[in-house]
C-alpha cells in the first residue's frame, strides 16, 4: 500500500480526508432524513417563533403549526399506586396543542418537562389523578388534544418546558 501511495505520512493524509467526507456525508444524510420524518408527521422544519420564548402559565405561545398552552396548575395529593412518589404533594397543569397547520400532528412528538425552583421536577403518573403522561394521538388541522401533567411539588417557582423531538422548546413560568 505504501508503495502506491509513496509515504506513510501520504496515506495517513489520504485516511484523514476520507474520514472527514464521511462525516460530512453523514450529516448531510442525517439532516435530509430529519427533514423527511418532519414533513411525514407534519412538523416544521424549524418553529423559528418557538426558541426559548418565556410566557406566563396560562399564556399561548402561537407557533407556525401548532399554539400550545398550560394553564389551571392544581395542587393534589398522589394516590397510593402513583409513581414517583406515593401520598406526595404534586401540581398538575392543563397543556392544550391546537393544529393550525393543513396537516395532522403527532402529540407523541411532544416533551413535557419542569423545574421547580432549581431543581429538576419528577412527573407524576397517576391514573386515579387522570395523569397518565403525555398522549401519543394525531391532532387533525384545526383540532386540539387536552391533556393534564403533574410534577411532584419542590420549594421554588415552577418552569414547564414544551418542546418537540425537534430543538424547539417554549418555556411557561409559575411564580409561587
């Protein structure tokens, strides 16, 4: 091999380059499919709307495909078979995702998450509460899909974040 290419310095070179490309190569490929499953679950590329814009619990971010709100926190106590915590206190929110967009919109695509204070929020799983996460339906154009989440409560101001398996991510604030 080495006689080929003349030195071994020439062949480490031809090795780097060609490591390169594929990399190269394989973002490019990693993005043309990304953009693929977006346009087949009717996501947008980009809700450029969306990036880390802070609203108020019971505000609507208006995003490019779907307006997203979280709204009625409730405090409760968890039932005896709910996970994480069994008889915890815990708040649970309204999250309401409207379609606007002329394609339907999985829900299963949506992360719910929170912080309370400085400290990550565990969410709540409890059936006799109605909390059984976040739903995985379509929602057709010009629908909506209601649904609750509750985290189990910790000292401090609570920050729910929404986003989807894309980057973009809204945050809702309730200051306590």
């Amino acid at each position: 091999m080495i006689a080929l290419f003349g030195s071994k310095k020439i062949l480490a070179a031809i090795g780097v380059v060609l490591c390169v490309l594929a990399v190269v190569f394989t973002v490019i490929a990693q993005g043309a499919a990304v953009k693929e499953l977006n346009e087949k679950l009717g996501l947008p590329e980009s809700d450029k709307k969306a990036s880390g814009q802070t609203y108020a619990v019971g505000e609507t971010h208006r995003g490019t495909a779907v307006d997203i709100t979280v709204a009625d926190p409730k405090a409760f106590t968890t039932g005896e078979y709910a996970a994480p915590a069994q008889n915890a206190k815990a708040t649970s929110y309204q999250v309401t995702v409207v379609n606007h967009s002329d394609k339907p919109w999985s829900a299963a695509m949506l992360l719910v998450q929170a912080t309370m204070g400085n400290t990550s929020a565990e969410q709540v799983f409890d059936t006799n509460a109605g909390l059984g996460g976040t739903p995985s339906q379509d929602i057709l154009p010009g629908k909506d899909l209601t649904f609750r989440v509750g985290f189990v409560d910790a000292p401090g101001d609570v920050t729910i974040q929404v986003g989807a398996v894309t980057d973009d991510k809204v945050y809702f604030v309730q200051k306590r």
